[in-house]
C-alpha cells in the first residue's frame, strides 16, 4: 500500500532532529582599541549591534557573554600606534597583552583565543610585511612567532594566525615550543578566502589595506581543491583546529573539509554575513532570529565543530528562550 513510508510522521519530532547549535560551540569575536579609554565602548557603524571595547570594557563584554554560556572569546585587537612592520603586535604591553592579562584574570576558564596578524598593526594594512610594494611570506614568519609566544605568555589559551602566510603554523609552533609554550594550541585560518565579505570587518578593526589586495595570499574563491591543499598543509604543520572562513557561502568546502579530516573544524561567520542579516532585518525585510539560527544551524551541519559568530549572544538568548 503506498505510501508505507510518511515522512510526515515524525516531522515535528525534535528527537529526531540531527544538528543542535549549542553555546559550546560558539566563539565570540571581539574588538578592543586601546584608544579607547576607561570603560567606554563604541559603535561600530559598518556591524550594527558591535562595538569596540576598551579593555576594562571588553573584560566585562566576556563576563556577560561567559554567563550567557558563551565560554570562548577571540580577541582582535587595534593598536594606538602602528608602523610599517606592525612591531606593536608583540609588544607585551601591547593592547593584546594586557587585555588577555586582564581576561584571565578575572575568569581563568574563559578560553581566550587571540587573532594573529599584522594587519591592524601596519601602517599599510597588509597581513603580512611590505618590501618594494610586495607582502612577502618568509620574513613575516619570524614576526608571527614572536606574536605568537607574546600572547602565549599573556596566558591566551588559543592563537589564531590569520594571515595565509605559507609555513606559518610550523614556524609559529616550533617558537612556542622553543620558548615553552608546548600547551598553547594553534587555531589556524586554513581555508581563508578572498572575500568582499570582508568589508565591514575592516572598519571594525581598522585593518583596511592602502594599496593592492590581498589576493597574492588569500585563495580565490572559485577554487575547492585548493582548499584541502591548504588544510592538509596546514594539519601537517601542527595546527589543532582548523577553519574555513567565511562560512555560508562556503558550505561545500567546510562538508568536504569535515568528510576529509579528523581534526576539529571552525568556521567563521564573518562581518559581511552578519551584517547581510542584521541590515535586511533592520529593514523588516528578514526575520533576524530565525534567519541567524536557520544559517549558523546550516554551518554545523555542513560539518564545522566550531562557529566564530558575532551573533554568539543572540543565539545563546533564543536558545534561553526555548
Ligand atoms: C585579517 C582578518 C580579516 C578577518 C579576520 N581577520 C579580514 C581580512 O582578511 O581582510 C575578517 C573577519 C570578518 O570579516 O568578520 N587578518
Ligand atoms: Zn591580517
């Protein structure tokens, strides 16, 4: 008799639902300018609903969060002063420094993972050091490593070199197992594209580029294979996360990164997808919850463990509220 099998039956059933987005799986991005003094924070006008924090501010951004259940936080961090080789990234009184310092020292088992790159550090922006006009890989390294173990000594928990630099996993783990950091974990932006997904993240971090573009080290969007290049490298050198970033529009490569490896997996819901949800919902044109949820929820089925999300608060309030 047909049909013997409905679908329908068991459709409203959330015992069989197969993806749950849970806070533990959240890590939430924060900005902290050290030109920003007190406890004062500011609007981030490109990404309605973020701010910039002061340090003081920031430290009670992540105790709010962390009572929400959100137990990770991934720092960038915007630097009173930049020059062309972004020397105030390892500075260890650095705006980085001091607000891990200050972090952990009000909620030790809040994983504080820092962003490692140059970019918001240098006075052209680019992620990597400038010579005759070219970002070049191999003396970059060596400034990631010293970064590397400037944050490690902070006590981050986590670093997170975002700058697409060949070798730099390797070469940011043998210095911090030199200088005895064997237990920092490294969170490497594996799989990052090109994208003009970007643009709200720059006026947020002030890390917006003078000249060129960073296609010479970001990957071309129209390329998947060349992904799982990059994280197989990438696992080879050390790395104990990997990511894709973004996220939503890169589906395919986060499902053919999870079905390829055994490392955990983030994914990074960027500045241009929140933004591209907050703005249409601004307008009531998109219902902002069910839209946030229906996309994060479609990220961790596609494969990724982790989700770097500027929504983290959000979906930890509708989850309350269920
Ligand atoms: C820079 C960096 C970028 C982001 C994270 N780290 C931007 C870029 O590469 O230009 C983007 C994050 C976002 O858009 O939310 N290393
Ligand atoms: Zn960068």
């Amino acid at each position: 008799m047909f049909p013997a099998v409905r679908m329908r039956r068991l459709r409203s059933l959330k015992l069989i639902r197969e993806t749950w987005l849970s806070t533990d799986d959240l890590i939430l991005p924060l900005f902290i300018d050290e030109n920003i003094e007190g406890e004062n924070k500011k609007p981030i006008d490109s990404m309605p609903g973020q701010y910039r924090f002061s340090i003081e501010s920031a430290v009670k951004e992540v105790l709010e969060a962390y009572s929400m259940g959100i137990k990770s936080v991934l720092l960038f961090g915007i630097p009173a002063r930049k020059d062309e080789t972004g020397s105030e990234a390892f500075n260890t009184e650095g705006v980085i420094q001091r607000a891990v310092r200050r972090i952990k020292k009000e909620a030790d088992d809040v994983v504080v993972i820092t962003d490692l790159c140059l970019c918001e550090y240098t006075t052209h922006g680019h992620c990597g050091l400038v010579e005759n006009g070219q970002v070049v890989n191999d003396p970059t390294l060596e400034v990631l490593g010293k970064i590397a173990v400037s944050h490690a000594e902070a006590g981050a928990d986590i670093v997170a070199p975002s700058g697409m630099m060949d070798g730099m996993v390797k070469a940011i783990r043998e210095k911090l197992d030199e200088e005895g950091f064997t237990d920092t974990a490294i969170m490497a932006y594996s799989a990052k594209y090109n994208s003009a997904l970007y643009g709200p993240f720059r006026e947020a971090a002030d890390s917006g580029y003078k000249f060129g573009d960073r296609s010479s080290y970001q990957m071309d969007f129209s390329n998947a294979r060349e992904a799982l290049r990059e994280v197989e490298l990438d696992i080879k050198e050390g790395a104990d996360i990997v990511m894709v970033k973004p996220a939503i529009f890169y589906l395919d490569i986060i499902s053919e990164v999870r079905a390829r490896f055994d490392v955990p997996l983030a994914a990074y819901n960027v500045s241009g997808e929140y933004l591209m949800i907050t703005a249409a919902s601004e307008k009531g044109y998109l219902n902002r919850e069910e839209v946030l949820m229906e996309g994060l929820t479609a990220i961790k089925r596609a494969g990724a463990d982790l989700i770097i999300t500027y929504f983290a608060k959000d979906v930890a309030e509708v989850l309350r509220q269920r």
